[in-house]
C-alpha cells in the first residue's frame, strides 16, 4: 500500500497546452479556417499558412489565436459573399498577420461582426469590405476591440466605413484611408462611434462621408484622441463630426475637429505620401514626407500614457535620439547632416515663459546648404519644441531669412543670418513658452532642412 501511494504521488500531472492546427490547401491539417476552428479546443492555435482563402461566413466561437503569416501574404477573401468572421460573445480572440478583405453583409459588420467578444487585431489589413448597414470593415457591438499597427482602407458602410464601434475600442499605430459611408446620410468614414474609443499615434486620411469623414462621435460616444491626423476628408462631412476629445498635439485640414490640442494645418504643410507598402511595414502606411509639420511634434506616449516605442512599421520612436515623435502612425527616419559646430547663448524666464536664443552653426561636411524659405525648421529649446513650416519665412533684401508669428499660442520670432563660409547666426525669441522644468545644461537643437545640430547650453534661468 505504502509503494502503492508513493507511485501514485510520483505520477505526473495531466499537461495542458495550446495546440496549433495548421491551414492550408494541401497536405496540412485542414484545408479550411472554420474546420480548423471546429476541431480545435479553447486556448489553441489556428495557423494559416501563405496563401488565399475563399472563405466566409467563419465562425469563432472559443478562445482562440488566428495567425497567418502577413498580411501581404495570408489572404481570407470574402468573395462577397458574407461577413468574413464573427466573433461570438465572451470569447477572446486575437487575430493577427492577416488581409480580410471583400467582406459582405446586408446588415452590419463587413469584415468583422464582434458581437460581444474580447478581440485583438494586429498587423492586419482590412480592405474592400462592405456593410449596407454599419460597419463596413468592423462592426464592434457591445465588445472590447484592440486595433494595432493595422491598416483600414477601401471599406464602405451606411455608418462607419472603416470601424463602427459601440462597445470598448482602442487603437494605435493604424492607418485609415479611402474608407466611406456611402449614403446621401452617411456618418463616420472612417470611424463611427457610439461607445467609446481611444485613438493613438495613428494617421486618418483621404475618407468621406456626409458627416464626418474621418471621426464621427454620436449619441452620448466619447471619442478620445491623441497624437494623431485626420485630414483630407471628402464628401462634405468635414474631418470631425460631434465631439472628439484631444489629448497631446494633433492635426486636421478643416478646423472641424476642434481647437483644443487640434490644429488645423493645409495638406501641403501635412504633406502625407500615398499609401503603400513602406519598408519594413507587413500594412501599407502613408509616409511623412521631409518637412513635414507633423514630424517631432509630439510626445511618445498614448491615451492611457503608456510608452509608444515603436510606429506601425515597427519603426523605432522616436528617431535617432531624437526626444519627440511623429504625429500619426508613420516615424519619419531622418538622414540628416549634422553642423560642424553649433553654440549659442540663452536666457530664459519660466514663468511668462519667454525665451532669447543668440546662436550660430556652421554646416558640415557633404551638406548641400540650407533655405528656410523652402525646408522646415526646428527649434527645441529643453522641454519645447517648434516646427516652422515651410513657405513661413521671408528673405529679405539684405540676405536674412525672417520668421514672425504665433504656432501653438507661442509668439516667435526668428531671424537666420548667412556669414559667409557655410556658418549662419540664428537670433530667436518666443514669448509664451512651455519651459517648465527645465534646468541646466539646456539641450538646444535646430533643425533646417535636412541639416540639424545639437548644444549643450548653459542658460540665465529666471
């Protein structure tokens, strides 16, 4: 009896794993998704393999990770024919890696219904899917939706082209782009919104809808953004309809998303590139193009002030040391020159926040010279930061480039002068600041074009 017990009590216990089901045409476990997902157990692994699959009508009901093997690569196709994949109430799923496209639904949810489920997508294209009612991409009812470093484009829905949410939603690093809501009374191009939804660090352009191309936020939604673009609306809804909160430093087009911590800039001072597949993104972004008011503008955290680290690609924030982020999903990587020298006297006064900034810079090696009138130029004196579009200076006739005028409720002024040689003195002055907290050494860059230089400056701190 007492040997009995002993190898009773050296017995192992049962093992519990997730175990993967592969998918593809051939010579895998199953040749389809929903096959896949109905042999399989809650916490398992269904892996697609490269790929297009013909598949609607996917049903997930249990805890489950659906992962193909990008989204350039793994393909679920629609074929117009239903609502790609529903996702039943209390599971939770994630999805990743993966195209959905050509979704169809004659009531709501193109691509994807969430009826209630806890879903993550990451690294997934939605494209061309249809709702005639809400919801042409995803329809999020009563769910908890997670969205990162996804792509949305070419969906079309009554409300909602991209994503109608009336659960739990947040997003970060994603793009939406030619999205609508197609009817004469269309609402949310790309977003429509009646729950709540948190927006980070992603870029929301070129959609259209009668109201609201880019966000709409209605019937008591709270709709939350920050560091972000919506810009390049169509359709007559403007980018913003109903109340959008913004938090950090964001940008539209029209002025319809609101004054505070909005600012509405033209779409050649935005200057976005088309979407495409930009090295080394699995989802087509739209790239920040050299001067660009949106890149070092922002903070690097999101809604809830957690790190962002990294942009939808995968990239780096921010770039090269740099203490700011881009606005919008793409970090723009700079290729700059860097002066051969740059020094600078400073005063600065923390209360009224005022600045004086006496300086000079000499070009480096290999630049090809600067023209603040037709590049950008960046001024970060320790904890603010400036970006002076291009096209806001003056020359005038002695040769000195001029700036005067008030970006973000700072008055500036700022003159660069050529000395001969390749060096330059740079005089600036803002009143209206933020410089709290800052402190000696000052860290004090400039940025013109692609030729930037860093100094540690010892400042008069009043």
């Amino acid at each position: 009896m007492l040997l009995g017990a002993l190898a009773l009590g050296l017995a192992p216990a049962a093992s519990s794993y997730a175990a993967t089901y592969t998918v593809c045409a051939s010579d895998c476990n199953y040749p389809t998704i929903q096959a896949a997902i109905a042999a399989a157990s809650s916490g398992d692994i269904i892996s697609i393999e490269a790929g297009t699959y013909y598949e609607s009508g996917i049903d997930v009901n249990q805890n489950l990770t659906i992962q193909g093997q990008g989204a350039t690569s793994t393909i679920v196709d629609g074929g117009g024919n239903g609502i790609v994949f529903t996702i039943e109430a209390n599971y939770t799923v994630t999805i990743q890696g993966l195209t959905i496209q050509n979704g169809f639904s004659d009531n709501d949810g193109g691509g994807i219904y969430n009826n209630g489920g806890k879903l993550t997508l990451s690294q997934i294209t939605l494209s061309g899917n249809i709702a005639i009612g809400l919801g042409g991409g995803i329809a999020n009812y009563g769910g908890t939706l997670t969205l990162s470093q996804s792509t949305l484009s070419g969906n079309s829905a009554t409300g909602g082209g991209g994503i109608f949410n009336y659960g739990t939603a947040t997003i970060i690093n994603s793009t939406f782009s030619d999205d609508s809501a197609s009817s004469s009374n269309g609402i949310g191009g790309a977003i429509y919104n009646v729950g709540t939804i948190t927006l980070s660090d992603s870029t929301i352009a070129g959609n259209a809808a009668t109201y609201g191309g880019g966000i709409a936020d209605d019937f008591g939604g709270t709709a939350t953004v920050k560091n972000s673009i919506v810009a390049n609306s169509s359709g007559g809804g403007g980018d913003c309809y109903g109340t959008v909160t913004a938090l950090g430093v964001n940008l539209d087009t029209d002025g319809s998303c609101g004054t505070s911590n909005f600012t509405k800039v033209t779409s050649a001072q935005l200057d976005l590139g088309a979407l495409a597949l930009n090295a080394p993104g699995a989802t087509e972004t739209m790239a920040l193009q050299s001067g660009s008011v949106a890149i070092d503008a922002a903070d690097c955290t999101d809604v809830a002030g957690n790190p962002v680290t990294t942009d939808q690609r995968g990239v780096t924030r921010p770039d090269n040391g740099e203490s700011k982020c881009d606005i919008g999903a793409y970090e723009f990587v700079d290729t700059n020159t860097q002066f051969a020298s740059f020094t600078g006297k400073l005063e600065v006064a923390v209360a009224p926040g005022v600045f004086e900034l006496d300086s000079s810079f000499t070009l480096g090696a290999g630049s090809t010279g600067v023209n603040p009138v037709t590049e950008a130029v960046t001024l970060q004196i320790g904890p603010y930061s400036v970006t002076i579009p291009a096209g806001s200076f003056n020359q005038q006739e002695q040769g000195a480039y001029v700036f005067e005028g008030v970006i973000n409720n700072v008055s500036l002024q700022l003159r660069i002068d050529s000395v001969g040689g390749g060096s330059y003195t740079l005089q600036a002055e803002g009143h209206g600041a933020t410089l709290t907290g800052i402190s000696n050494p000052v860290t004090v860059t400039l940025t013109i074009g692609n030729n930037t230089g860093s100094a540690q400056i010892n400042a008069e701190i009043g």
